[in-house]
C-alpha cells in the first residue's frame, strides 16, 4: 500500500483546465481498485487563504499551521465525495488500515491527528507533501507518491525538488528511507500504470 497524495490545485482546478479530464480518469481509476491507497488531500484554495491571511494579519506560524491541517480537512471531505461510496475520510491515521483491508480508500483529515503534535515543525516547511510521508512511515506503508499540477524534472533529486519550489522544505527529512515517487500530470494520468497492481 501506498499514501498518495492529492495536490489541492489539481483538485480544485477550474473547469476549464486541462488538468479536469486527467482528474476525471485519476478518480475513476481510484473508484474502480479501492482499498489501495492511502490518500491525503492537499489544502488547495483553502490553504492559500491561511497564507494571504497570515500575510494581511501577521498571525503565528503556529496559528496558520492549525489553519492549514484545517484546510486539509475540508479538502479531505471534498475528495471523499468525490470517491463516492468507494471512500471513507478518517480523522485517525489508526483508522486507515481496517479501511483498506475493507476495501476503502481512507481519506485522511490529519487536524485531529496533528493539531497537537509538536514532534513536527509548524511552519510552512512542512506541508501535505511530507505529511504524506509521515503517514506513511507511522502507518509501515511501501511508500509515497505525490501528485503534483506542474511538470516535474525525471530523476531529480528530493534536494532539487525543494530548490524548484515543487515539494516542501521538509520532504527530503521526512521521506527519507521511503519508496517515493513525485509525478506530473503526464505521469499520474496513467496512476495504475506507475505504480503496478500491487501497489
């Protein structure tokens, strides 16, 4: 098993983006083999605001950190419903694995799990890309994908990703040791074919 995680702009992108038919397949995809993958939802528009707002307000890296697990939240309930009745969004890492061995896909809403864990900065250098990977390490999953909007270089380094502005500050440290794939929209398009049957 994997934890796949969702790029929020991939999910909220507008309908006449190119993206939307390549996010139609990814979904139909997910509703046709549940039980396979972990999915955590980035925070998209929602996450965004927090940043404009920190910006405007000058409220705490703490405060927008609570935000912005808030903002997955949401995006978690968007990406159930759009899994129809082949997902459940859990609010419990722990949750994950009575989930998938009943063939869901669980949806993880990370606030309640993560809102009082200081074990992990609370700043911006840590987003749902290596929250993704914490997942996956705390639950012993092969690994974790991340699926972005933007093309991403073939064989770049987790290091070279972070000076691109393509992943977090924080995804070299918290995917180390972990199978990971970061995939553009050319390479997701195919999920199934990325990862095998057994992923």
């Amino acid at each position: 098993m994997w934890a796949l995680k969702l790029g929020g702009s991939i999910l909220h992108c507008a309908a006449d983006d190119p993206l939307v038919a390549a996010r139609e397949r990814l979904f139909e995809t997910l509703r046709r083999q549940p039980g396979r993958f972990l999915l955590v939802p980035g925070g998209g528009h929602h996450a965004d605001a927090v940043r404009a707002a920190q910006q405007e307000d000058g409220f705490d890296d703490d405060t927008a950190h609570l935000q912005a697990l808030a903002a997955m939240d949401v995006c978690a309930s968007d990406c159930a419903a759009l899994l129809r009745g082949t997902a459940r969004m859990i609010t419990r890492l722990q949750d994950a694995p009575a989930n998938l061995a009943a063939g869901f896909t669980p949806v993880w809403a990370p606030h309640d799990d993560l809102a009082g864990d200081h074990t992990l900065p609370r700043n911006w250098d840590l987003t749902s890309d290596s929250i993704a990977a914490v997942a996956a390490r705390r639950l012993g999953l092969a690994g974790v994908a991340l699926l972005k909007s933007c093309a991403v270089p073939d064989g770049a380094s987790a290091e070279a990703l972070v000076v691109a502005g393509i992943v977090d500050a924080e995804w070299p440290r918290q995917s180390a040791g972990l199978q990971t794939m970061v995939l553009g929209p050319s390479q997701w398009i195919d999920l199934a074919g990325v990862l095998g049957p057994g992923a």
